[in-house]
C-alpha cells in the first residue's frame, strides 16, 4: 500500500510501505476516506524538530474500519469511524475527567497518511458514525480529528460564554476552527487576527466579526479601541510562539482566559509579569476525544462545513507538493486523497 515516509528535513516521499497488522487486541485497523496533513507536521518537515530515523507521518484520520483486536468492543469492521490525534483509553481518570489527551495510556498517532492505519486503543479513541456518512461531508469529518477539535478546544479552555467578546490569534487553519468554534458557543464579538485576505475572507465565515491586521503593539492597539480599553473576555492562541503568546497576554482583560493550543516553540513567561496580568492560561493538546461524539453530530446535522478550511485536494501520491504548498504558506490545509 501507500504510506508518507519523511526521511529528513524537506524529503517527503510517498511510497510503498508494508500493511499494518493487529499487534495488540485492542488495535483496530481501517481504510482511510481521507487524510490530511498538520501544521504541526511541518515543525520536522522544516528540520525544527529531530528526524534522526525515517517517519511515518500523518495523525488526522477518518475511515472505515477493516479488522479489529479480539479486546475490541466499541466498533466493527464495516462502520465508519473517526478518531483523535491523541490515542486514549478512555477509562483511566484523566479520561473520565475530559483530559483524554494527558491518558495515562496516551499514544500519538501516527501513520495516517497513507491507505491503511492500525490505531491503537480502538474503544477509547474511535468513535463511529450510525451509518456511513455521505462522500460530500468526509473533510468536514476529518477535521473533527484533530483541525477542529484543536480550535474547539482552545475555545473551550479559554472559557467562551454566550455574549462574550473573544480574540483568535492565529489565522492558520487551526484559528478559523477556534473562530467557527466561538460563533456556535455564542460568543457576541470575535476579533480573528490576521493579515491574508483569503484567511480573513473565511474567518468572517465563520463568524468573525472584526478583522484586525495589524501585530505586535498596533495589533493590541487595535484590540484595545475594539473593546472599550478592556481586552477579550477570551483569547484563543493558536500560533505557539513568542510573539504570538505575547499577542494573546497582551489582548486580555484581568480576569480572561487565554485557551492556547499553538504548540509552544521558544515561549517563556515571566513570573512577575504574569502574576500582575491576572489572567488564566489553559492550554496543551486537545482531549478531542471529549469533543468527537458533538461535533461528528454538528457536522452530521450540517450545522457546521469546518471542511472548507482545505483550500488544497491532491491524490496521496501527490503529498510532497501538499506539504510544499503549506510550507509556502500556499494552502491553509491540504486534504489528501487516498
Ligand atoms: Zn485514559
């Protein structure tokens, strides 16, 4: 079968790999309807994380199931089926407490892109459709994987309230999801913070109702005059660096909660300078898992079209031009099919 094999900074390959098989009874595998590549994908891909030893890339996943472990209950080979990033039991008591991405059994997923995948810890992870969904709302179920279920989380820790005012900053795929998130948990006011007019195009799509272009102290400036000098009630940060966590201090009220869930590369706090901003920070990979049985109902119901953040379709075997494409910040999301 095909599989994406990353052997080093910018050597991205799609190639023959071997079909994975049930190593434990609790693995399931399925077909892939479709998969996707990750922002966070392209952190080794630009050589800022380690690629000491070839990588099978690819953690968004949504598909068919084709066999399953003898300890497999939940799902069967024939059902449609999503599942997180964050592979979880689903039993153990972060689980129970919402935190299926700190399990104590946690794995991450890996190998999805490509027409096969084993995903380990079947029961807690998957969660499968009533019937097989129709072909036109597979991206919008592979963004509940892990795209939408990340933004929804920022929204969700940073404590959105009917009413609220939020900020988002981050127009990457990840920041239009918060946005489309803030709009259905009824936020009154959502600033998305970006420069690129097809970014900002669909982030007022989905909800936005300020732009803000500017960065950095113009950016909080901005912020400031849109909200009476007070700040956001809320602000989602979906960046992960300095300037952007920075940004999302610099934008909320004492008394706010920033929802961050840009993963962190070169961010440091200061204790003093914290302490006196008075603000909450929640953050960290996102218990998708909590979200998945809502949102695959959102999208189901077409409620919502969170599918629309891929701008880029290719063929599997096409995958290197997809991560090219986001790399060059030429695609928001880059659906691949397989
Ligand atoms: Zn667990």
């Amino acid at each position: 079968m095909l599989g994406t094999i990353l052997h080093g900074p910018g050597d991205i390959r799609c190639e023959e790999v071997a079909e994975p098989t049930i190593l434990h009874p609790t693995d399931a595998i399925i077909r892939l309807a479709a998969t996707c590549i990750c922002g966070s994908d392209l952190w080794p891909y630009r050589g800022l994380n380690d690629v000491s030893q070839p990588m099978n890339m690819g953690h968004e996943y949504c598909g068919v199931v084709v066999e399953v472990g003898s300890a497999v209950r939940s799902v069967k080979p024939g059902e449609f089926v999503v599942g997180s990033f964050c592979l979880s039991d689903n039993t153990c008591p972060h689980c129970r407490f919402g935190f299926q991405s700190s399990c104590e059994k946690r794995e991450f997923m890996t190998g999805a892109q490509a027409t096969l995948a084993r995903v380990p810890l079947a029961d807690g992870t998957l969660v499968a459709t009533p019937e097989l969904p129709s072909a036109d709302l597979i991206p919008s179920l592979l963004a509940t994987s892990d795209v939408l279920g990340t933004g929804w989380y920022a929204a969700d820790a940073g404590r959105v309230q009917p009413g609220s005012t939020v900020v988002v900053v981050g127009d990457g795929a990840v920041g239009l999801m918060g946005v489309l998130a803030a709009k259905q948990m009824g936020a009154a006011r959502i600033i998305a913070m970006s420069r690129h007019k097809t970014r900002q195009d669909l982030a007022l799509e989905y909800g936005a109702t300020d732009i803000v272009a500017e960065r950095g102290d113009d950016g909080v400036a901005r912020v400031k005059d849109l909200t009476n000098r007070i700040g956001a009630d809320s602000v989602l940060e979906c960046v992960g660096t300095k300037e952007s966590m920075a940004q999302a201090l610099a934008c909320a009220r004492p008394g706010s909660t920033i929802g961050y869930v840009g993963v962190p590369h070169g961010v440091e706090f200061d204790g003093q300078k914290l302490f006196f901003t008075q603000v909450g920070l929640l953050g960290g990979p996102a218990p998708v898992r909590r979200f998945l049985p809502h949102l695959m109902d959102l999208v189901l119901s077409r409620k919502i079209n969170p599918g629309k953040v891929f701008d880029l379709e290719l063929p599997l075997a096409d995958v290197a031009e997809g991560y090219r494409a986001m790399d060059e910040r030429r695609a928001i999301k880059t659906l691949l099919r397989v």
